[in-house]
C-alpha cells in the first residue's frame, strides 16, 4: 500500500511540474480565468441603462410632464427626442433611433382629474425581445410609481389597493448577483477541462507516454496521478474568482465555506473524469481540446446559467440530468443568495458523486484499453 501511495505521489509531483514548467499551460491557469470573470461580470447582465425612448406628448400639461419626469429622471431610460405627430413613430422604430416611444394622448389630465382610467401607450422595439420585455417592465414599475403619486394627491382614486413588491434574497434585483455567485464553477469547468483533456494526449504527443507504459506504474494509478493537479488548479480557481465575487463586486456570501467546498470538489471531481475519458481517447493535443469543447458548449447552454431549465421542452430537461454544470449553478447560488449550508446543497452533491463514479472508471477503462 505504501508503495502504491509512493507512486502516486512521484505521479502527482511529476504532472504539477510539467503543468507549471509548460508555458501555455501557465498561461491557461492564470489569464483565461481573470480575464473572464472580469468580461463576463461587467457584461453579462440582464439590467438595461440608459435606454434611447422618444416620446409624443399630445396632452401638453402638468400631468403629461410629470410622467415624463419619471422616465428621464430614472436611471434605465434617457430621452432622445420629443416628436410632433403619429406619423414620426414607425421611422423612430424603423431605424433604431430609439427602442421605445412613449404615446400620451391628449385626454390624460381630464381622465386623471375626473378619476377615470388614463392609458399611455408604449412601442417597444421588438426586434430584441429580451431588451423589449425587460424595458417594459422598466416601464411597467415607473407607471405604477407615477400612479402612486397621483393616488397621493388626489382624493378622488384613492382607496384602490396598491402592490407592494418585495423581493427576498436579492431586494434591489441585481442581476450580477445571479450571474457571478455562479461564474466561477463556469470559469473553473473551463480550466480542469482543458487541463485534463491534454494530459494523456500530451503524453502521447510529446512520447512520453510510451515511457509511461514501461513504467512500473499502474493505468489507474496514472490516472490518478493525473487528476490530483487538475482538481487542485480547479479548487484554486474557483476559490480566487469566488473570492472575487464577494470582494470586487459585493455578491454576499451568506452560507457556508464548507457547502462551498464540498461541492466544488464534488463538482471537479466529475469533470475530471469526463476530461481524462476525453484525453484517453484522444492521440493528439487538438483532438483533446476539440473534444473538451464540444462538452463545454452543451453543458453551458444545459446548465441553467442564462437559461432557466424549467423554460427548456421537457425532454431536454430529462437530459440535463446528467449535466455536472447544472448541479454546481444551482448550488453555488443557493450557498451565496439564500445561504445553504451543508446539508441543503447535499441534493447538489450526490448527482455529482455519481457522476464521477460513472466518468473514472469510464475513463480508466479507455486508458487501460489504449495501452494494450
């Protein structure tokens, strides 16, 4: 038992050095990871600024003005332009000089000061549907704030009962709490996969894997020789942009560092072995990385991180079961937001496990083959 623990350990040894003396392999463990973080972070985020409207004001009145006053003294829209007829819309929209046009017919006052519904129509480019839906509800939340002052002032509306929204967990709706308390299980899937993915094949290119066979070492120990470096480097990362997280943008950490380890490690685990069953079938460095990023793209798009799961077609759902990125999105966003410890992200974990147990032996197997 020593020996074989011996072996492991000259294995281990052996691989963390040729990961830090190779030049590209540095260069993937440090750069790739921040610059990510901080692209994905500052852009990847569903809040709308500043978005251009122009708006047709037939009413002309204090009323009129006042609502007005409330989209460009927020901090999503920015007026652009003020129109003079109907006709000017379709051009607005047309040309994408603007992505909304506010309508305020001429009957606003009289219907507000007779206590009568007022309508405001709104055109919304819809062309993106996703800024179009956001940016309506933007507008949606300035009406009811707009109609709440109305109530305040005029005694004749009020008694209509009014909507009080709060929302848990993140109370100013912070998109970027969303996106980055889950990035670096993102981020670190990318490194342990492009690592592990290139392990055996750069054996095999650089004919050392030959040597290896000669070797008095077993298939299982070379491989797991080679997973302990790639596990670690994922564990490092993903700790560093989750520190990040927490430090740099302000997303609160409210559970435990020990849910957090545990199923990040649960989490490299299983992508380890999906990247050595890769590397294992792989005879080059360009089939390995080739193979890990035909994984990596389905699994970001199966993984819940910008696409809720439960608006996929049923069947596709079904297949994100076996997803290990779906499993460590939804877990490291229970553990920031809602601060799950241990025992809650324990759901998260087990699928994981399996997975694992699954993608090692899978690619013990094909190591072991390739070697006769």
């Amino acid at each position: 038992m020593m020996q074989i623990l011996r072996r492991i350990r000259t294995l281990v040894i052996k691989e963390f050095m040729m990961i830090l003396r190779d030049p590209k392999s540095r260069m993937v463990l440090i750069v790739p990871p921040i610059i990510q973080f901080f692209v994905f972070s500052y852009a990847a985020t569903f809040d709308l600024q500043n978005v251009e409207f122009a708006v047709l004001d037939e009413s002309k009145t204090v009323e009129s003005r006042s609502l007005i006053s409330h989209f460009s003294g927020s901090k999503h829209f920015e007026l652009v332009q003020r129109l003079d007829s109907t006709a000017q819309i379709p051009e607005m929209i047309n040309t994408e000089a603007v992505r909304l046009v506010l309508h305020i017919s001429r009957d606003l006052a009289d219907n507000i000061v007779n206590g009568d519904s007022a309508s405001v129509q709104v055109i919304a480019d819809g062309r993106n549907s996703n800024v179009a839906s956001i940016a309506l509800g933007y507008v949606q939340d300035i009406i009811q704030q707009y109609s709440a002052s109305l109530r305040s002032l005029t005694p004749v509306i009020r008694g209509r009962t009014p909507l009080i929204q709060r929302a848990w967990f993140n109370r100013n709706m912070e998109t970027r709490w969303y996106i980055v308390s889950s990035l670096g299980g993102i981020i670190s899937m990318v490194i342990v996969m492009t690592l592990s993915s290139l392990s055996v094949a750069r054996e095999r290119e650089f004919g050392t894997f030959d040597q290896l066979l000669v070797s008095p070492f077993q298939p299982l120990e070379i491989l797991i020789g080679k997973s302990v470096p790639c596990v670690f480097f994922g564990l490092a990362d993903a700790i560093l942009l989750s520190l990040a997280a927490v430090y740099w943008f302000a997303v609160p950490f409210r559970g435990t560092v020990g849910a957090l380890f545990l199923i990040l490690l649960a989490f490299m685990l299983a992508i380890v072995g999906v990247g050595l069953f890769i590397s294992a079938i792989s005879v080059t460095m360009q089939q390995g990385l080739l193979g890990a990023f035909v994984f990596i793209m389905p699994a970001v798009l199966l993984g819940g991180f910008t696409t809720p799961i439960s608006n996929m077609p049923q069947w596709l759902q079904y297949s994100t079961v076996i997803n290990p990125l779906k499993y460590v999105v939804q877990g490291l966003r229970d553990i920031f937001l809602t601060g799950a410890d241990v025992s809650a992200v324990w759901n998260y974990v087990w699928p994981l496990c399996i997975i694992s147990a699954v993608t090692m032996p899978a690619a013990a197997v094909m190591f072991r083959f390739r070697t006769q």
